[in-house]
C-alpha cells in the first residue's frame, strides 16, 4: 500500500504473526490480513479536506478491550501513508501524558513515518526542502503570516533562515533537534543570522517553554507540506490510561482531547489530522454522569475552585463532550467474517512456518465468552505454536477477559509544584 511493501513473503507473514501474537498489530498484520474494509470513506474525505487547507474536526473511535481499536489505527495508517500523508502513532502511558503537549509533539516527531522515506522525520523533511521551489516560497509565507498574527515566534523564521543559508552542519543539525522538540540556545542562532548577515532582519525574543509545544506543531504541519507531502495525521491511541491520572491530569487531559479533535478551533492547527482510540468502558466509567468517577460532572466545579487552572474549564468540558457524544463506535466483525478473518489467518501462519495448521479449537472460558478478535487470534496462535512444536499434544486453551480498573495511580502521573494537590 506504500513504498517498501514486502507483504505475502515468508518474513512478512512471520512479522505479521508476532505482532497479532503480543496483541500489538503492526503494517505487516494489517497488510497480511487485508480486510478491506470499505468503512474508510470519512477518513479519506477528512485527508483531502485537510489538503485542501482546511482543519476538518478529528476522530475517536470506540470499543471494548480486545475489539480491534488498533487494528483500525494501523488500517488507517496505511491508507494515510499510501496517499502522500505523514503519519505517526502516539500511545498515551505514564512516559506519555496526553496533557503533555510538549511531550506529545516531541514523540510523534520521533515516530513519524514518511511515505517513501525511512530515515528520521526532522531530517529527512529537512533534506527535501528546497528555496527555488514555490513550496518553500510559501512554507516561508506561512511561518511570517502566523509569526505576524502572533502564532509563532520569529526563532522558528529565524532559524529557518540560518538552516537555508548557513554552511554549518553542525548548528544546521542543532536547528533541526529543535524544530523536532528539543532546547537550542538562543545565541546558537544569533551567532548563525550573523554569519549570513541577516541578524537584523530576524531579531527575536526567546519565547516562552509553555509557547513552544502549540507553534512547534504548526511550524512541522508547514515543513511537511513544504517538502511535498498533503499533510500530516497524528493518531492517539489507548486516551483510556488517562483514567489512571490524579483529577488534574484528567482534566488536561480531555483539553488536550478538543485541542487535537475538537471542531471549535481551541489550538486546533490546519495540516493536521488526529484520530483517537479509547475503550469504551472508560468513557462509562469515568467520564459519564452513571460511572464511578463521573468526570463530567465533578471535574468542572473542582476546576473553579483552583484559580491557576479555571481557564482550561471549558477546553476540558469541550473533551469530555466528545468522548461522551462523538465517539464512533467500532463495530467487530461477526459471523461469516470472522470464519473468513480466522481462515485468512491460517494462511499467513501457514506462510509464516511452512506448515497449515488446522482450524483453531473452540476456546474455553473468557475468550470464548466474549469472542472479540483480539482472544480468537491470540488464543488460534498461542494453539498453533504448541501443535507445531508439539504434534503429539492437544492444547486446551483458556482466556480471561482483561476489565480495567481505572484507579488514580500516582505512579501514572506525579505531579510537581504547582501541579501537586
């Protein structure tokens, strides 16, 4: 579906197997098992939107544990890639606070993935630019209109204007480490608009820490589209692990949800998607009015009372709405298009080892209680691998089903200074 594709070959089938058998699906398990789904026409209608110039309102997509939510994130990875999209895949954990814009920013960089390229984002999308082509002309245009309705700061001008023209590959990569989310010393890039002699031209004040996360983004979205792709799409996935946060990180949390999804342009930044998976018990449980957190009705009030944080209370109502009204629902497969997903899994493991296994038992317990895709598949592998490794053996297979327990885990999130409650 993208330059490199390797699919229907004995290692790609067995990278395919590895990831389906640790849950975690890669490019290889999606391209492998090729579903074909015909249920991506929004997305591709919000990519050529986003094109287009405008800022088309994000995605969430629900399900329970084990429903195939990322899955459906690496399905629309690899439609995103095969039409000219960067992409990159942000899971939420304890290292990744979703709050954390800066953080979040900084780890979609570092696993960006371009469509015909394999080297590291920054760089590459450095390599590629070009000042005699009309798009570096209007990345330019761009980076001053936004500098101009104060958007962006002049540093991010500035040193752009030293990466063009400075023959110092050492400063060019520092430049670069920053545009990609670390510090760089502003003297650094003084010292370089001297040496070209635009020192003049691109005087600026170092902005400040809490500015950068927000202009940085859009200044990326720019260098994307500057070095000829049509955008970039950010997918976030498992937003239910904010449920272990303290009430705080929570509440940053469902802003950062309408900064990236939401539709009433609060940081929203044009040439950027992002689609988001959370499971749907997290929503019923901490967020809705009938859970045991009841989020939407608590965390409001509990912001009016902290002065330092009453100016997130509407971003933060505005992401909890939509985990509460637009998730869309993923719906699994049943029926005739599991026997068809189960038999097409049979063929990659049969790539894979050089053996066809027979069709998998019927399961024991949880898994065969709640036939979700993700216990089938695991509990057909997990089987296959015994029979292949022991053909006198006849496994038995039980499951259980995994339900969260979404407690405040300080080890999740340790807050420091004025964030500690």
């Amino acid at each position: 579906m993208f330059a490199g594709s390797d699919r229907n070959t004995p290692l790609a089938s067995r990278r395919a197997i590895e990831a389906l058998r640790n849950g975690v699906p890669n490019r290889y398990a999606v391209q492998e098992l090729d579903s074909n789904r015909s249920d991506a026409d929004w997305f591709i209608e919000m990519l050529d939107d986003s094109a287009a110039g405008q800022a088309p309102e994000g995605r969430l997509i629900s399900g329970e544990f084990g429903a195939g939510k990322s899955h459906r994130l690496a399905e629309l990875e690899l439609i995103a890639l095969s039409r000219n999209f960067v992409t990159s895949r942000v899971a939420v954990s304890k290292e990744m606070p979703l709050y954390d814009l800066g953080k979040v920013v900084t780890a979609a960089v570092e696993c960006g993935k371009l469509p015909d390229r394999k080297g590291r984002l920054i760089e590459e999308l450095a390599s590629q630019l070009n000042p005699s082509y009309e798009a570096y002309d209007q990345f330019c245009s761009a980076i001053g209109m936004a500098i101009y309705n104060h958007q962006m700061n002049m540093i991010f001008q500035a040193s752009r204007a030293v990466h063009e023209r400075s023959g110092d590959e050492a400063l060019k990569g520092d430049i670069e480490a920053f545009w990609g989310g670390y510090k760089i010393e502003a003297k650094k890039i003084n010292d370089g608009l001297k040496s070209i002699g635009k020192w003049q031209e691109y005087r600026f004040k170092a902005p400040r820490l809490t500015e950068l996360p927000s202009q940085r983004l859009r200044f990326i979205a720019e260098l994307i589209k500057a070095a000829g792709y049509r955008g970039w799409v950010v997918f976030l996935d498992e937003i239910e692990l904010v449920g272990y946060y303290t009430k705080l990180g929570r509440a940053r949390s469902y802003a950062e949800v309408a900064r990236w999804i939401g539709d009433s342009g609060w940081g929203r930044c044009p040439g950027v998607i992002a689609v988001g998976a959370v499971t749907s018990g997290f929503v019923t449980e901490v967020v809705g009015p009938g859970g045991n957190r009841r989020d939407c009705d608590n965390i409001g009030p509990w912001l009016d009372d902290r002065d330092r944080w009453r100016d997130i209370r509407d971003a933060t109502k505005a992401g909890m709405d939509l985990l509460l009204e637009k998730c869309e629902s993923l719906k699994s497969p049943e029926g005739a298009a599991v026997d068809e997903i189960m038999e097409r899994l049979r063929d990659i493991y049969a790539r894979a080892y050089g053996v066809r296994p027979p069709p998998a038992s019927a399961l024991v317990g949880g898994a065969g209680q709640t036939g979700r895709m993700r216990y089938r598949v695991r509990a057909a592998i997990n089987e296959w691998d015994l029979r292949r490794l022991r053909p006198d053996h006849h496994p038995e297979i039980e499951a259980e089903e995994h339900k969260p327990e979404y407690r405040e885990d300080r080890d999740m999130e340790k807050p420091t200074g004025d964030d500690a409650e």
